[in-house]
C-alpha cells in the first residue's frame, strides 16, 4: 500500500524519535571522527514504502563503536573501511545490514516498518483518527506527493484525477470562470434536487456536496478551493457510513478531510514553490457560420422575403459580406491568460518547540478578458511539546480573495453577435447598435456586445477570512490520549456589482434609473470547541479502542445589501454619485444563528488485526432540526478481514494486503432550515399601528429528517510486493423518505409545504487499479499504470401521483417550473438523471417536417408532450481516469487521462441555433449546422427541418433528435518534474533541494458529441511550470 | 491512574448529552422569529395582527384589484377603446373574458393573496388562542377582529366567484380543502360572524367611540397599550362586523336574507350624528371635500402605499394603463340622473367634485378621491397621516343603500325615495335640487337611483360590481366608452376557479 501510506501520518514516528535523538547524541559526543585512510560513505536513508527520507536514523560500523545518524534530509555520511557492513537503527523500523564495497561512495538504504509501527498508521478521519489496519470504512488516503504529481494549482482538481468517487460536475455555463466555485459529488447523489426545501435567506437546501473538514473543522468550498496546494499534507476521502457517520447530520455526501503540513524538528528550511502559467480558451468546441454563410443561411430562411425593405437590407448586408467584413467576434473577449502563484514557508525549531510559517499568493486570470481571482494568505503554526505527554499546538491563517470580472459580460453574447458587421465605424469608434430596424409589428435591435463591454461596468468581491486553531494533546498514558480543541473563526465578505449607465439594457429607461449599483456585505463569526478521549487496550490479541468526544458549535451570519440606480455618464460606481436608492427598493438584511451540539463514540475492535468490528453513534443537536426535535441519532456498524493475517497465510509472500469489508450505517443530509416550524418575518416599513408581521413560511411539525442509509462493502488488495493493488467498492444508499416541497392548492393558503414523500436509491460501484511494470526502487525507476472508474445510478419512487403536476405543469400557461421542453419527467421507478423526450424518427424528405412517434408507437407529424418516454441517461456508464506514473532517476512523469462512457446528453447548441432559430432570433448569428444540415427541398435526407424561419410557428419542441451520446476522452492532466536534489550544483546555489515541472491541463479532447461548451466563459486549456526550491 | 481515566471519561458524558434546550432556544435568528416566539410577547402579537391588515392592504386585494382596479374594471368605470391593442386587458375584463391571460392572472392572484391572508389569521387565531401574555378583554377584541375578517374575505371571495362551491378555511394546517356548497358556505361565514359579534361585545369603540382623532395626538401613543383600543375605524370593529353581518345577509344564499339585512342597516344609520363614533360628513365648507366621508367610514384599512398607488393609477399618461373615466360615462351615465347642466365640478354633489380632467385625454377624467388629505389636513390638524392612507371597506353609505333596497323590495317606493333624498342632503344636494325626484316614484327610477347612487359613491372601492352582480344587472350595464347601456360580449357566471386551485 504504497500510496497510502504516504498520506497517512506517521503518529507514532515522530512520538519516538526523542529517544532516538539522545542516543544519537550521546553516540556523536562519546565517538569523534575516526582516522583517514578510509573511504567516505555518503547516503540517505528512506522510508521503504513511502520513500521519505528518516531522519535520526543511527548508522554505526558492525563491530564498532564508532557511529553516525542521518540529518533532517536523512543524510548521512561516516568513514568506513571496505568491506565491513553498516547497521541502520531506528525505532519502529527493521534493523538493517548493509555490506559497503569498494565502489559504495553513495548509497540510498531502505528501511521497513516493523509490525508493532504498521499497526499504529492512522486514517485521518478529522475530527478523530483511526486505526488504519483495524479500521472497516471505505476511504482513500492521498499524500501530498500523490496530490502534486497530479498537477500543482488546484486542490480539488487533482482530487478529480485520483479518486474516481470524487466528481466535479461540470458545469457548462460558468465554463473555466475562475470566480465560479465547483460542484462536487461523493458517490452520486442522495437527494432529489426538486426536493430542495428552501431556508428563507440562505436557500441551502438539502444538497449533493461533501462536506470538508480542515485540519479537524469544518471549511467551505471555497476555502478548500483556494487552499494552496504546499500547504496540504494529506486528504482523504471518507466515502461510505462506516466512515462518514461519525459527521452525524451532515455527513451524507462523504467527507473530504485535509490535513495540513506539521513543521518538524531539526534544521530552519526555507522552501517556496512557485507556479506559472498560461491559459489559452477552448473555442473549438463552437461552430459558428461566417459572414457568407451566415447571409445565405438568412437569404434561405427566408429573412428578406416579407417586403420589400427587406430586399434592400439583403443588398446592404451582402454588399459588407462582398467588401471583406467577416468578423471573428469569438476571439474579441477572450485573452491568453497569465497566472502565477508564490508560495514560501519557513520552518524549523528544536524537540520542544517548532514552528512554520507561510505566505501565499496566487493570481489566477482567465481566458474571458478583465477576469481574475487573487488569493492570498498568511499562516503561523507552532506546536509545543512539553513535558509529560502535553502538546500544544496553535495555528492561525488568515486567507482573503478577490475577485472580479469586467465589463466584458456573458462570452455567449459574442457568439451570437452576427459576423458581417464590424466591430468598428470607420472612425475607429464603437457603435452601440450593430443593426436595428423596424417591421410592421417589431422592431429588431442587435446590440454590439463590445460596446457594452467597453463601459466601466464590473463585479467585485473580497473577502478575508482569519481562523486560530488551538489544540491540546494529553498523554495521559500509553492507552489514554485526550484531547481538546477549541477554533475561532471571523471572516468578511463584500461583493459590488454595478452596471455602467450607458449599457444597453437602459436604453429605454428614464437617467434616474440608468445604472445601477448593488452592494451585498456578510460577516461570519463561528466557534467550535471539543473534546476528545482516545483509550485503547490489547488483552493477549484483543485490541480495544474507544473514542469518545463531544463538541459545540456556534455559528453567526448576517448579510445585508441595498442597491441604488441613475448614475450618470462615465461614472464609475460610487453610490454617492447614484440619482436614489432603487424606486421602491429596500434594503435587506438577515441573520442568522446556528448552534450545534455533538456527542459521539466510536468503538473498534479486533483480533490480532485479523477480524475487524466497528461501531460508531453520533447524537447530533442542532437548532435547525426543528423546535420539538433538536437530537438525531445516526449509527454505523462495520466488520472487516485481513485475510493475510491469517496464519494460512503466513507464507503467502506474494500478498501484502488481502482485506475484506462492509459497513452498514445512516446519515443526515440537511442543512439549515427552519421547516418544521412555522416562521414569522417582519414586513417592512410601518404603519400607526407600529411593525407589522407575516407568516413567511409554514413549517410541518410533523417532518422528519432525511435520512441516508448506507451499505456498503469492498476489498483492497495489494500483490507483487505492492506492485500491483487493486482497491474495490460497491455500494447502495438508500434516502427515506425525502423532503419534497410539495406544491399545494392556492386555497391552502400557501404555495407549497414540505413533506416526507418518497424515496430515492442510489446504487454504484468504484474501483482503483495500480499496476507497476517495472519498480526497481534501488535505481529509482518506476513505471506504472492507474486505472479508475466509478459507476453509480439513481431511481426515486413512492411519489405515487404527487409530483404529477410537474410533469404537467407545461399545460398551465403561468407555470414557469417546467416547460414544454422539459427533459425532466417524475414518475416512480425513474431515474433523477433520466432524460425524457419524445421519440422523434427524423426528418420526413417530402416536406422537411419531423415525423414523431407516440406512446404507442405510432407515427405522427404531431408533438404532444404526453408522449414522453426516457430516452436514456444523463449518467455515463462508467467515467474514471486512466494514467501512466513514471519515474526514471531524476524525472518523474504522470498523465492522466479521463474517459466516460455511456452518457447521453442534451445538445442545447443543435436546439438553439440550428433549429429553433425564429425569425426574430436570425438577427443572431447561428451553428454552421443550420445552414448545411437543413432540410431545403423534397428528397433532402435531412438531419433537421426545414430551413426557413420566417413561420414563427414552426418552433420546434424537444425530441429524442436532440440527445446524443456522450462519450469522450480528455487529457486532463499531464505533468513532468525533475528533481536536481542529488546534483552537485545546487549546493554551490546553498540549496538543498530542487525541482522545476511542467503540466499540462484539458490538454486533448475526443468526443461524440458536437456541443457548446463555457456558455459565459470559455474552458481553457492551461500550461503551467513549476519551481519548488528549499534551502 | 486508574480509576482516573473513568472519571476523566465520566466528565465527558454529561458534557455531550447534557440537555441543551436553553442553549437551542438562544439561538434564534433575528430577523424573523418562529412560531412560539412570534406569540410569547405582545409586541410581537400585535404586529401579526397588524401584519394581516398589512396583507389586505396589499395590491391583490384590497390596495388594488378588489377595491381601485379589476373591480372597478369589471363595473365598467374605465374608458377603453375596443380597436386598440393597448387596452386588452381593458377590454378582457370590461367584456368579462375571464379565461384571457390577463383577468386570467390578476383573478389567480387575488384568489391566492385572499386564501394566503386566511390562513395567516387561522394561524393567528391558534396561536393567540394558545397564548397567555396578553391580558384576557384585549385578547377577545384581537380575536373577535380575526373572525371578522375572516368572514369578511371569505365574503368577498363569494362575492367575486359565487354563486359556486367554494372552500372555506378555518385550518391552521396546510390541509387540502373541499369546496363547500353555498348554504354551508355561509353557514361559515355567519359562524364566524357570531363568534366575532360576542368577542367584540366589549369592543372599546361602543363605550369611547373613535379615540385617536381630532384632538388625540398620534405621535407619542405607546402602540402597544391602546393597540385594541384607538382608532377603531381602521380595524373591524364591532360595529363593522354588524355592518358585515348586514352585508353577508343580503348576499346570503343568493337570493339573499334583505329584510334581516335591513334591520341591521337600519340601526347602524341610527348611530349617526347621535354622540356615537359616527356622523354625517360635514358638506358646509367648500373647501372640505371629503370625498371618502371619513367620518361616515365603518372599517378602511390602512394602506401605507395608497398615495403613491392611487398617483401610479390616475397619473399616467399613457392609454390602457391608466384608469380614467370617459366624459360620456361620467355626465350621462353615472350623474346622468342629475338635474343639473353643465361642468361636472360645478354640481352642488359633492362626489363631482373629485373628477379633474386626466393627463390623457381632454375628455378623460379622473379622481382626486384620495388625493385630497392635504385640503383635509385642515381640518383634522392630526390626522394628515391616518387620512391619506385610508382605504375604505365598509360606509355608513351602503348601509343607507341596503335599508333603501328593502324599502323597495316591500313597494314603499315613496319612503325609499325620501331616505334617498334624504341621503342625498349629505352629499351637498339642497332641497330645491332633490324636490324634481320626489315625484317619481317606480321600481325602475328607484333602481336607476340606486344604480348610480353605487357607481358615485363607491368608485375605487368595489362595491358597484358586486351589488350588480347580486342584482343580476350585469346582462345590461353601464357603457364605459360612451352613453346608455351596453351587453358585455361574455358574462359567464359565475367566474372559474383559478388555475392556481383547480390545476395547480
């Protein structure tokens, strides 16, 4: 388990390297350096599995007393005659011999953890560590070099390219928008997002995200996101019950835990890492027409053949196409985009105290131009370890980030912008209008998209966290441990958005309401303090563990904003300068305070490592469960077999690891709401009576909590001497009954109304293959294969007929729920990822019209939304990476490329702009598709209808014609690193170590599907160096 | 060493599983408060109740559709031109197409902001019923205001969608409802009617009248202590839920209980002017031109936004999206039983004096009806505010119309032209000008009186349609765009039920 134990901290090690570090010194002072005539042997001493190098590793000559131990590096280097052999010793590893000939001037020895040592490796759970041999729950572990050599910018998309459970939805809207925040998924989904029962202010409903824990606390997503990647020891990822229900209520979706780097006694380092990069946008992705095609495509649509204005336009407009205008209006708002992240750290200090600090900065631009989020952040952790087992340490960082994006607006409103108009007058100046002209009923107006972006308007948002993390650990004695910790957290949030008066959505607006300026503020103010005891016991082969731990938390949130309006000309957004506050407009305001309250105990038992139980309850209290229920239970019970313990397999040299297990467990997917109480707000502005009140939501005192039940089971293999490991899991939660907001008769007196309704069941399986070909760790060469792939997929039902008025919702003309168009249908035994549509046979060649097929099967030219049935599945059968590591002396290289199979998808592009294009929407420019694929005339084997738009009427619906296959193939990351550490020429730099790596992210895309992809901001494709230096 | 570990994991225990409910309750957010909260003070009860009126003073009921716009509409006040598209909706609803999109919508909205309002003061009754921080006498007159006005938008849920099956709420719950026939449902209504009635019977307007005005400074009133007790006419006092009862009566089964209806009217026209909290307007000043009698009002609601909502309504400029009243319609229709010649604002009629000529068009006029608080002010010198927000419900005017309508009703065609006359010296008529009607006295001239005795005194306050629609007149009514009587292309009766209930 080679990966593995990278990652996960190595507790024990540093606990004993006191000792070490006396008989070391002891050793030096008794046996001063030996007479010459005898060669200099160099080396360093590593950790056989992981390779880090051991420091305080005591070196000697057999049969000598003379002696020697390795430094902070695990560099050594001591006089020997050859011939004679060296002994390596340090506690919890495997003594070792080593015979020096002649030719050893510089050796690298590996040692091997001893049994008692490998027994005490740690899963990081956060809030508390477990035993990882004894250990049943599913998770990964991922080390910090695993996580680097991935890529080095961004923490959660190295993730993505690790653990196939781990996803990140994509999100084909906000494209690579640098401010845009991800959308994770742990093992699909486990509740329905219709269900989405809304808190009055701070609309978190029930959601699909993991939770993230930061060295022990809860973090946000964007704290995780904009974490710098050095400062990371570890992550592991707790995905199934077993693992997860020591969260309690907020532990449904998985957990992702973060550990960050400890400073470790010895020599001051100073290191720093810093990235550059080069991000180009991803626009082969969209098929726009040219100039001449795009006048064609009009000229048949039917654009100039109402009257005879229009004959004229098609004169003017093909007499620009016939003059050379044809403009790319694709390339206008995007930019090669320049970023760059410093990190550097200091660390150091002696056995008793040690200290590290960091600054960090990262500027990351994107593609869309004006466009950038700056991170930065500063943090001092001193731990000190006194005497009779008491260790303290303190940590306290403050990050802030800033964003903002410019005037450039939506990347769509270029795409769409028509290419034989210039950008341009002659004059050099911008119009605002590129066309606009009058029929008999409308008027058609095209805005130049460049006029609007060259205003001054802009989004800005800042916020500045600051977080103190104190914790004290007790050894009590060798079984009892306690522990308690206690984090404060405030942190500030400002976001600006204001929109230049001249833009032209104000074009038919009085000046007192042209531009407006909107001011949002929070502020956070949290608390969590805990207490934790660690027992652990082993009667002959019975070992014992018991954690119990309670904690309480306070958290405070109060936002408020207000928006004013009229600036006037060439104004740059100071609300002084504003005409009023907006007409009617009141500010707004909420706070909000949630406190919680967790007890929990966790119980593990085995039997000489070999058969495995566990137990864990959580009774969790929050103010947001509810008035009359603040407590919740949740439970896990877990059995796992490390069959190569067994004696049978004592002799199985070739098995390092052979483990079976399962977990059964449950957990609470919720997050902050009010719904089972009837809430009261107050209106706004007063009368003589005074305030006035209002029912704002009405609760249901009668809900109850989603629940997610969890089993899950797998395996985790390791043969060849760790060469090939195979890890396994599959797995079923299961949400009863779900919250749905249920929409009610207007009579009732409320919209809708929570209530348990319906279940939703989630089945799927992952799995991790590592393969080395070649380990030859002497010479330090390594190639390797990974492959991943995950699976999951899930179906609701016992809805009955409740949510049948969605599925008709498109009858009723006020509904804006669902549409005609709506690929979404709910009906029991269906999948929330199904896509419905109606079943379309093509193009009829006779008359270019789309001929249909009912429910029934029978053809018709008719479209009736009834006839929907599932098409097939947004979730792709299987998705995962496959990659290549590679490591040959000095370089190291890992490629990572991400399939996915099986997937159906919508293709929006198709829909809107090759057919669907109405008359009133020719204006903009559309997918050459629309021009080329069209049906025109009788006997045209045509993939869509007919080419002419100037029958509004001939809109086309949604149909089975518009879903296609998904499948792709993607470079998603590639990187190549050489480490200078052993070259003689650094040194003459007084640095000790040195690497420089080059990555490559979305470097090659192979796919099935001809689809628009970054609607507001194109993807990119990046290029990054690296330098990591340490002196 | 021991024995110290256990008690070390002995102190946790409590820690984690110590009862924390005080802890939980602290934690409140500060913006809104649940449930059990909103109903453990007074000052927070009060403000639901405050917040109810709040509801009904909102654009969908009675601070727009139901007393100044849709209403109003479907009276046939409001010009419109039938060969422009700008009037559509105009249009729609004067010709009562009530399946086109825009009646469509404005009925949905007022269906759902009327059962929305239910359900709050259902809510407000369960939760002030299980309340005990607020003293027994004013927690009957709070209540007995809740039943009242939940009659009261039932009522007038009726009066709009009946005669029909209906659902009648009194749950706290969200529970779906049936429809009820009409006879239960006004079994209901008058249910809730009596409860009111009992409630009220100590209800402080009886024994102190109206306090708060004229002589009654507004500003420093602790709100919490007089919230029961002050300005009664803003609230449904207990006289107002007479007055309801009166009007439940005569639309009670359709064809209505008018003799009972009557007698209730009748001894509420016999608190005027009798040291009572009512009295005639005052007509001898003409600078007073209280176009809304404020002190003939029943029950009006106050509605911080009227002024600025009656300017959005009369001000504009624009054809179709401001309400103004045809020259024609006004002249020949509605004062057409007038004898005198003329402009308008030279009648001695006082309610003619509000038409101004609108931003429109030259033969286009609107009112002044609630833009007159600042000639007011002089004559209240406290009451600018109150005034300038009232939204009448309820007049001592209609109670005047319904004892009318049962004179007629019995024949005595001669006594009911004498109250009308009667009336009429009210409104700023002299003697000389009501003598030429005293002759006349038939069915039809009392009914035309009537008829345009409703559309002068209730404009922008819904009344007209709904007694229309009781009398079954809506076959042949007013023409909006010009003289006589016109045949709305559609009267479906009664109007559907919303999408929102039917297909929501």
């Amino acid at each position: 388990m080679l990966k593995i134990a990278i990652s996960e901290r190595m507790t024990p090690r540093t606990k004993r390297r006191k000792p070490v570090f006396n008989i070391m010194l002891a050793l030096l002072l008794m046996f001063p350096a030996l007479a010459a005539a005898q060669q200099t042997v160099t080396g360093v001493v590593k950790d056989a599995e992981s390779g880090e190098e051991l420091v305080g590793v005591v070196v000697n000559i057999k049969g000598s007393t003379t002696a020697t131990s390795t430094d902070a590096d695990g560099k050594f280097s001591i006089s020997v005659k050859p011939g004679v052999a060296l002994q390596f010793r340090l506690l919890g590893y495997n003594d070792l011999e080593r015979k020096i000939g002649a030719n050893d001037k510089n050796i690298t020895v590996k040692m091997s953890m001893n049994e008692q040592v490998l027994n005490e490796v740690v899963v990081e759970a956060g809030i508390i560590q477990r035993n990882k041999l004894g250990f049943t729950g599913s998770h990964s572990s991922i080390g910090k070099e695993e996580l680097k050599a991935v890529g080095n910018t961004n923490v959660l998309q190295s993730l993505k390219s690790i653990d196939p459970a781990f996803v990140i939805v994509e999100n084909n809207i906000a494209g690579s928008d640098p401010n845009a925040m991800p959308n994770i998924e742990i093992r699909g989904q486990s509740t329905l997002n219709l269900s989405e029962v809304q808190d009055e202010s701070e609309a978190t409903g029930a959601s699909n995200m993991p939770l993230f824990i930061l060295d022990g606390f809860e973090a946000t997503l964007e704290e995780i996101n904009d974490l710098d990647i050095n400062r990371i020891e570890s992550i592991t990822l707790l995905k199934d019950a077993g693992s997860t229900a020591i969260y309690g209520s907020k532990g449904a979706n998985g957990v992702v835990v973060v550990e960050t780097v400890r400073p470790q006694p010895g020599q001051v380092f100073v290191t720093y890492n810093g990235d550059y990069s080069v991000s180009t946008p991803y626009l082969d992705v969209y098929n726009m027409m040219n100039a001449a095609e795009k006048l064609e495509f009009e000229r048949l649509g039917g654009r100039y053949t109402q009257a005879l204005s229009d004959q004229k336009r098609y004169y003017e407009n093909l007499a620009k196409v016939k003059s050379g205008v044809d403009t790319y209006w694709l390339k206008e708002p995007v930019q090669v985009a320049f970023s760059q992240s410093h990190s550097a750290t200091l660390s150091g200090g002696d056995k008793v105290l040690q200290y590290q600090a960091g600054v960090n900065y990262k500027d990351n631009e994107g593609v869309m131009k004006d466009e950038y989020r700056k991170t930065y952040g500063g943090n001092l952790k001193l731990i000190y370890r006194g005497v009779e087992g008491l260790n303290i340490m303190n940590n306290i960082f403050v990050t802030g980030s800033n964003g903002h994006s410019g005037s450039w607006g939506s990347f769509s409103d270029f795409v769409q912008a028509n290419p034989y108009y210039s950008m341009y007058n002659e004059d050099g100046t911008i119009p605002k209008y590129l066309d606009s002209y009058s029929e008999v009923t409308t008027t058609h107006t095209a805005v130049n998209p460049l006029y609007n972006a060259k205003l001054l308007s802009r989004t800005d948002s800042k916020s500045t966290v600051i977080t103190n993390n104190t914790n004290i650990d007790w050894t009590v004695s060798r079984d009892l441990l306690l522990r308690g910790s206690l984090s404060l957290k405030q942190s500030k949030g400002n976001t600006i958005v204001f929109v230049d008066p001249r833009d032209s959505r104000y074009d038919n607006v009085g000046y007192e309401q042209k531009g407006r300026y909107t001011s949002g503020y929070s502020t956070n103010w949290s608390y969590n303090a805990n207490m934790t005891a660690n027992y652990r016991k082993a009667v002959a082969k019975n070992n014992f563990t018991l954690i119990v731990r309670g904690e309480i938390e306070e958290k405070n949130n109060t936002s408020e904003t207000f928006a004013a309006q009229g600036f006037p000309e060439g104004s740059v957004g100071y609300p002084s300068q504003s005409y009023s506050y907006l007409s009617g407009g009141r500010p707004s305001y909420s706070s909000s305070v949630v406190r919680h309250l967790t007890s929990l105990t966790a119980f593990n038992y085995n039997y000489a490592y070999r058969y495995l139980l566990d137990f864990n309850y959580n009774l969790d209290g929050a103010t947001n469960f509810g008035t009359n229920r603040h407590f919740q239970s949740f439970w896990s019970a877990g059995a796992g077999w490390n069959v190569n313990r067994e004696e049978f397999a004592k002799d199985w040299t070739w098995l390092s690891e052979l483990k079976l297990r399962a977990t059964y467990g449950t957990n609470g997917n919720m997050t902050g709401n009010y719904t089972t109480s009837s809430v009261y707000t107050y209106n706004v502005g007063n009368n003589f009576f005074g305030q006035a009140a209002k029912l704002s939501q009405a609760g249901n005192p009668n809900l109850k909590w989603q629940v997610v039940e969890n089993l899950s089971g797998g395996v985790d293999i390791s043969v060849l001497s760790n060469n090939l490991r195979v890890n396994f899991d599959i797995y079923r939660k299961v949400t009863d009954p779900l919250i749905v907001s249920l929409k009610q008769r207007a009579s009732s007196g409320v919209d809708s109304y929570p209530v348990n309704l319906g279940y939703m069941n989630t089945k799927g399986y992952e799995f991790r293959i590592n393969y080395n070909f070649i380990n030859k760790p002497k010479d330090n060469i390594l190639v390797g294969i990974r492959l991943t792939g995950a699976h999951n997929f899930s179906t609701y039902g016992g809805f009955n007929d409740a949510l049948n008025y969605l599925n008709e919702a498109y009858k009723s003309e006020n509904n804006s729920n669902m549409s005609l168009n709506s690929l979404q249908q709910f009906h029991d035994g269906n999948s929330p990822t199904d896509l419905w549509a109606v079943r379309s046979l093509g193009i009829d060649p006779a008359n270019g019209k789309e001929i249909f097929l009912t429910k029934n099967g029978e053809r018709t030219y008719i479209f009736n939304a009834d006839d929907k049935v599932v098409i097939a599945n947004s979730r792709p059968d299987i998705e995962g990476v496959v990659g290549i590591n590679a490591r040959y002396r000095q370089i190291q290289f890992t490629s990572t490329l991400r399939y996915s199979l099986g997937a159906y998808k919508y293709n929006s592009a198709l829909f809107n702009k090759v057919e669907n294009i109405s008359y009133d929407n020719v204006i903009y420019n559309q997918d050459k598709r629309a021009l080329y694929d069209r049906w025109q005339q009788p006997g045209d084997m045509a993939k869509f209808k007919n080419i002419n738009v100037s029958d509004n009427a001939s809109l086309t619906p949604v149909s089975s014609r518009f879903i296609q296959r998904d499948n792709y193939l993607r470079g998603e990351a590639f990187r190549l690193t050489w480490n200078f550490s052993s070259d003689k020429w650094i040194k003459s730099l007084h640095l000790k170590d040195l690497s420089a790596g080059v990555s490559m992210n979305d470097f090659f895309n192979l796919y099935s599907i001809k689809i628009e992809r970054g609607i507001d901001d194109p993807f990119a494709r990046t290029v990054s160096f690296n330098l990591y230096a340490r002196f | 060493m021991k024995h110290n570990k256990i008690y070390i994991l002995l102190l946790l225990l409590p820690f984690a599983f110590a009862s924390c409910d005080d802890w939980f309750a602290g934690a409140l957010p500060k913006d809104k408060n649940l449930e059990d909260k909103q109903f453990s003070s007074e000052s927070d009860i009060i403000a639901t109740l405050n917040g109810i009126y709040r509801s009904m003073s909102s654009e969908n009921l009675y601070g727009g559709y139901m007393t100044m716009t849709a209403v109003d509409l479907l009276a046939h006040y409001y010009y419109y031109d039938s060969s422009q598209s700008a009037f559509t909706y105009f249009i729609n609803m004067s010709n009562y197409y009530y399946a086109a999109d825009d009646p469509k919508a404005v009925l949905a909205n007022i269906w759902k902001e009327a059962y929305v309002t239910i359900f709050d003061i259902n809510n407000f009754i369960h939760g002030l019923q299980n309340s005990d921080v607020i003293p027994e006498q004013k927690k009957k007159i709070l209540l007995g205001e809740s039943y009242g006005l939940r009659a009261f938008i039932h009522l007038d849920i009726y009066r709009l969608f009946g005669p029909q099956a209906l659902p009648y709420n009194t749950d706290y719950e969200v529970v779906p409802h049936n429809t009820l026939p009409v006879d239960d449902y006004f079994r209901n209504i008058m249910a809730d009617i009596d409860t009111a009635k009992i409630l009220l019977a100590a209800d402080p307007i009886i024994t102190e009248g109206i306090i708060g005005t004229d002589t009654e400074g507004i500003n420093d009133v602790p709100v919490v202590d007089v919230f029961h007790s002050y300005f009664r006419n803003f609230r449904l006092n207990y006289y107002a839920v007479r007055a309801l009862e009166a009007r439940a009566l005569i639309n009670r089964n359709q064809s209505g209980d008018h003799a009972a209806a009557a007698e209730i009217a009748k001894s509420l026209i016999a608190l005027l002017d009798t040291g009572t909290p009512f009295h005639w307007t005052d007509t001898g000043s003409q600078y007073l031109n209280d176009y809304i009698a404020y002190s003939e009002v029943i029950f009006g609601i106050y509605n911080i936004d009227l002024h600025t909502r009656w300017k959005n309504y009369t001000d504009g400029t624009r054809a179709g999206s401001t309400y103004t009243v045809y020259e024609d319609n006004l002249q020949n229709n509605i004062f057409g039983n007038d004898p005198h010649g003329g402009a308008i604002s030279q009648w001695p009629d006082i309610r003619s004096q509000q038409w101004v000529i609108s931003k429109v068009r030259g033969d286009q006029y609107v009112s002044t009806k609630f833009l007159e608080y600042d000639r007011l002010s002089s004559y209240y010198p406290n009451m600018i505010d109150p005034i300038q927000n009232l939204q009448p419900l309820i007049r001592m005017s209609e109670m005047y119309y319904i004892y009318i309508e049962e004179l007629m009703d019995e024949g005595r065609y001669d006594e009911a032209t004498a109250e009308l006359c009667n009336f009429l010296h009210h409104r700023g008529w002299k003697e000389q000008d009501t003598q030429p009607l005293i002759n006349s006295a038939s069915y039809q001239q009392v009914y035309s009186m009537l008829e345009t005795e409703y559309y002068k005194e209730f404009y922008a306050e819904g009344q007209t349609f709904f007694f229309l629609k009781r009398t079954n007149r809506l076959g042949s009514i007013f023409n909006a765009a010009g003289t006589g009587k016109v045949s709305p292309a559609s009267t479906p009766s009664p109007i559907p039920l919303p999408e929102n209930e039917v297909n929501f």
